[in-house]
C-alpha cells in the first residue's frame, strides 16, 4: 500500500519505527547511487560508534518513589527503650553507558579511495543536547573543512535544527546540501510536511556527471516494501505531535484516502 501522504509521512518520524526506517534508508541510497556512479566511485556504508553516558544515556523503568522518614522525641518517655524499624533497601536503577551506532554513506573514488561525498541522515539523538550532538556537530566540523562535499538530510521534526549562517529557515524538514568548492555557500532546501520532498543532485568532483536523488521515490519505496500500512494506526496523531494546522491538513489527507 502506497504512502497516503505527498511528501514525508510524519508517522515514520515515531522512535518505534525510525531506526528501521532510516537503516532501510541508507541501504536504499546505496543501491540507487551505486549502479549509477559506477566504474569511477562506490558507495559505502560507514558506521559511527560512541558512547552516552549522564542525562543522555538510557534509562528504563524508573520508580517514582518517594521516601519520607518521621522522627519524634518525647521528654517525658525519653527513658523508654524504641525499637527502631529494619532499613530496607530500595531497587533503584543506575546510569548505565549506552553504546550508540550510526550508520552514514561515503562517496568513494575508487582509484585514490579518497572520499569525495558523506551523506548523512540525522537521528533524534544528533538534534538533541548530549553526546550524540557532540559527536556528530564534531564529525560535521570536520567534514566542512575538509575537501568532501557534504549531503545532510535531516527528516525529523523533533529537535534543534543543524546550524547555518547567519539564522535557522523554520521548516519542519531539511536538506543540506555543502559543494566543497563553494563554500561557506550551500543549498538548503528547507520544506515542510505539505510539500513534496525535494530531489537534489548529488555533489562530485568538478566537470562530473552528477545523479539526481530522488528522496521522495525513496521514501515511497521503503514505506510499501517495508509493509509499514500494516503497523501504523492512522487513527491517532503522529509522534511528535504536529501543529494545529498541520493536524487539520493530515485529517483532511487521510479522510480522502479512507484511513479515518
């Protein structure tokens, strides 16, 4: 069953699926791109590995319990013997390290090996404060003063924005797209949950044959093949929550295709 939604379909966004869809993403980039940029580069598939440690690292189950300990004294019966109640212990949980891994694609030449494009898919943890920001705003950083190109493709509405110059573009989705020989311009396409995602040419080497990347196909794609119609329910709002507006133009979508 096709997407009922002409751009990004915002149920994808839920943490319940997102990791899913972002792996079958990445794949579905790699095998698009490879038959296409081929014999002069290859896509690969690369993995970051970092630790989350303090606020950031994960947490489950939790008890809310509280602890109130009364004392009273009495001068009249000071001298009278008090058996003190046994001090049970409490199960509490404790900040385990929690080992992060996120997959990210590299443009390859195949004669120098050096890597010529990362396309990156951000997760929620990248939009959030913690470690996973650090480390990706790191590898960011590196990438930009390096001679690579840089594909940021960020498809979560929850979060802070990646930063560019000189103030955000509010939108609920975005696609970075860094040419090294054109920096510090780049392409934003900057586009919301009513629009189709934009397609983009992938950035190479100068005087190079650049493929289109068509997202949105992608998207679509994945949804169907992934069977995700069988596991979303239409009947409740998207997570995270929408606007009020944005909830009055999905109602309206999915009362068209029959889903409400």
């Amino acid at each position: 069953m096709a997407s009922p939604f002409p751009g990004m379909n915002p149920y994808l966004e839920n943490p319940a699926f997102w990791s899913e869809v972002h792996g079958l993403l990445i794949a579905a980039i790699a095998n698009t791109l490879n038959p296409l940029l081929r014999p002069k580069y290859r896509v690969a598939i690369e993995q970051r590995v970092y630790q989350n440690t303090g606020e950031d690292s994960l947490l489950v189950g939790i008890p809310d319990v509280g602890v109130q300990v009364s004392t009273t004294t009495n001068s009249e019966t000071s001298n009278v013997a008090v058996v003190t109640p046994e001090v049970k212990a409490l199960t509490v949980n404790i900040p385990m390290p929690e080992i992060v891994k996120e997959s990210y694609l590299e443009v390859r030449d195949i004669n120098t090996r050096e890597v010529v494009t990362v396309i990156e898919i951000l997760s929620p943890k990248n939009k959030r404060s913690g470690e996973g920001r650090n480390t990706y705003e790191k590898k960011r950083l590196q990438v930009l003063g390096s001679l690579s190109n840089l594909v940021e493709i960020d498809l979560l509405r929850e979060g802070k924005p990646m930063t560019i110059l000189p103030k955000e573009v509010p939108s609920d989705y975005r696609i970075l797209v860094s040419n090294s020989t054109h920096r510090p311009k780049a392409d934003l396409y900057a586009f919301n949950l009513q629009n189709k995602i934009p397609s983009f040419s992938l950035p190479l080497r100068n005087k190079d044959v650049e493929p289109l990347l068509d997202l949105q196909t992608l998207i679509n794609e994945l949804y169907d093949r992934a069977s995700f119609d069988l596991v979303i329910d239409y009947s409740q709002q998207p997570v995270p929550p929408l606007s009020k507006e944005s909830t009055a133009w999905l109602s309206e979508i999915l009362r068209e295709k029959g889903l409400l």
